[in-house]
C-alpha cells in the first residue's frame, strides 16, 4: 500500500515520510500533554539527528502552520493500515480458530469495541454538544488497538461505523465483546453468520431481551458459578458470575438469527477503602458460545477484560492528554488520533512494566530507547 502525497508542488519541500516519522517520534518523545505546538517544537529540536536517516529531503525543519496543512491532508486511513502491517499490529492477523464449541471461548484472541469522543473538537463558542469520536479495536490481552473508523454525532452513529466495519469482513475468527449499545439482532446476526464470536451486554435499551433474562435467571438453574476478588484504586471488588441456558428461539422472533445460545449474570458487590461506602450492581451478558465450563470461564474473562479496556481511555486522555488537544479540522483531528494510537501500540510493544506514563519519561529521556519503538521484531 502506498501513501499518497496530495500536496502541490509549494508544500513538498519536505519529504512526507520524514515529516511523518518525525512527528510519531516526537509523540512518542514529548513528556507532556500532547499538542501540535510542542509536537512541532520537539520536531525542531531533533531535525538535526533526523536529517541522518535515509531518505531524508528538505532543509530546516517543518513550521508549524505547514505541518498543520500536512496533518490535515494525509489519508490517516492508509497511513493507519500502512504501520500496523509493517510494525505487526494489526489485530485481523490471528489464526482461524476452531469453530464456537471447540475453541469455547479460550482458544480465540477476544477483542472489545471501544468508542471514545475527542473532547478537544468540541467548538463550545458555536454551541457544539458533540465532536469527532474514534472506535477502536482493542485486544483483551495487550491492548493494542486498531481505528475502525470515525464519526460526528450522536452515539447512534458509532453503531453505523461498527455495522459497515463488520459487513466488510469475509470471516471472523475472533472473539468481540461488546457494551449495551451494540446489542441488537442485526449487528449479532451478522457476527454469527460470520463464524465470530461474541459476548454483549444487555441493559434497558433493549428492554424485552432485558426482562427476558431476568426471566431466565430467576426461573432456570444457574451453572458454573465464578468468583473473584480485586483490590485496586482504593477499593475492593468482587464479582460472582453465574451462567445459563438462553436460546434464541425462547425471545422474540427479531432475535431468532442471532444464535444466542448462554446467558452470564455478574453481580458485583464494591467496597471503598476511604469511607467504607459499599455499593453492589447486576450486570447480564447474552453470548452465542453454548454453555459449558470452558466457555463460562471464558466468557467471565471476556467480561471482565472488556471492563478493563475501557479504562484505557484514562491512558489517552490523561497521560498523553489527547482531549486536551484542540483542533476544529475534522481531517487533522482524526490524523491525531491515528498517531497517538500507533504510538501506544509501539510504547506496548516496548514496555514490558506496562506503565506507560513511566515508559513516556525514559522515552523523553533517551532517544535511542524511543528509536527501539520503531523495531519490527
């Protein structure tokens, strides 16, 4: 696959594979909150050991406002597939796995669908409520992330991105957890039909499937009950998951082509250690893994780690301070955000203490550590 350059002839005094192999440097060096001013600063300050890399075209280095007019026009699409094929990310490149009974659930790789809003498009003075979100791909096990696409709007419209991302797919071999919006018929059935698997959860909006396992798990003998206990930020949490029998055939016809086949319902009872506040909440899960004591421990972990994944939004936004970082070019923005992943995946692939914010400062210290991110092995 080859990057198109869409600037005239003015613009190309710098090469755009320099500008943009600086820029995710830079990134990947800069020790604060990320934004294109002190990104472009940090491309000043190291042009000079940049200039000895192969390929390297252009005197001085790239201002400010060019860089700008370069971010905003570069297809951040290709540039995504182009990186995560040469650094090995990309999460579509697991082998098949053996079909739902027999892998039930611990043989294929899981993979959450996250959305995250960019809080820094947002133009407030104009009266916008929303801004440019991304949706993400992201592996239970090492986070590394793929963009699947990008919106403007309401949440509604990450639906859409999610739906077209899977029609797209010829088969799925993976496993996909999912929050309470993507669970409707037409997204599961199309995952099924797929050979893929999936683990939604299921809250008000859809209110009949909802009460429909209530119904289930207060009327049918629970399985395979699983515990556990976690203490961290302060509190501690425990969690007990009981699974059940839930066939499509037993909701409402909209749901029969879904192959939903298990039910897991998690109670989680919260302790804070500060003032001993306790709270306790039900969650319910719908799977078309069948039931058994494999896929019940797997679709437990599944759950939980899909949990866990969302908190990588703090990461992006505190640490790297990403809805921090202002822009109103819907183009550039979304060409942001596809840097900062790419970086994140590299800093993973690095980091074997996997404290990122740690990892950022030895990176910001020693520049021959921030070139090892670049390594394909």
């Amino acid at each position: 696959m080859h990057l198109a350059d869409q600037r005239d002839n003015r613009g190309k005094r710098h090469n755009l594979a320099f500008v943009l192999t600086g820029f995710l440097l830079a990134v990947l060096r800069s020790g604060t909150r990320l934004d294109v001013a002190s990104v472009q600063r940090r491309m000043v300050k190291e042009h000079e050991q940049l200039s000895l890399l192969p390929g390297h075209a252009g005197k001085g280095s790239i201002s400010d406002a060019q860089l700008r007019r370069v971010l905003a026009g570069v297809d951040y699409q290709s540039y995504s597939q182009i990186n995560q094929a040469y650094f090995g990310v990309t999460l579509r490149a697991s082998a098949p796995a053996a079909g739902l009974a027999q892998a039930a659930g611990l043989a294929q790789e899981w993979q959450a669908i996250d959305g995250k809003e960019l809080r820094g498009t947002i133009d407030g003075v104009s009266g916008q409520k929303r801004g440019e979100n991304v949706v993400r791909l992201v592996n239970h096990t090492d986070s590394q992330s793929e963009i699947i696409g990008f919106y403007q709007g309401d949440k509604e419209s990450e639906k859409t991105v999610v739906k077209q991302y899977f029609s797209q797919q010829s088969q799925l071999s993976q496993a996909y957890s999912f929050d309470a919006l993507h669970t409707y018929p037409a997204l599961l059935e199309t995952i099924a039909a797929k050979k893929g698997t999936y683990v939604a959860q299921v809250k008000a909006n859809q209110a009949e499937l909802l009460a429909g396992c209530e119904h289930v798990q207060q009327h049918l003998p629970g399985k395979y009950p699983l515990e556990s206990l976690d203490k961290a930020h302060g509190r501690v949490e425990k969690r007990l998951a009981t699974s059940y029998e839930l066939k499509a055939d037993w909701l409402d016809e909209r749901w029969k082509d879904t192959a939903i086949q298990s039910l897991i319902v998690i109670d989680r009872e919260r302790l804070r250690l500060k003032d001993g506040k306790q709270s306790q909440e039900r969650a319910c899960f719908i799977s078309n893994l069948p039931l058994g004591a494999h896929s019940a421990l797997g679709l437990f972990n599944g759950v939980r780690n899909h949990w866990s994944v969302e908190a990588d939004n703090y990461i992006r936004d505190v640490t790297l301070g990403e809805d921090k970082i202002r822009c109103n070019n819907a183009a550039r923005s979304r060409m942001i955000a596809s840097v900062i992943n790419i970086a994140l995946n590299l800093m993973r692939k690095q980091d074997n203490k996997g404290n990122i914010k740690a990892f950022r400062e030895e990176l910001n210290f020693c520049l021959q550590k921030a070139f090892a991110c670049f390594s394909t092995a």
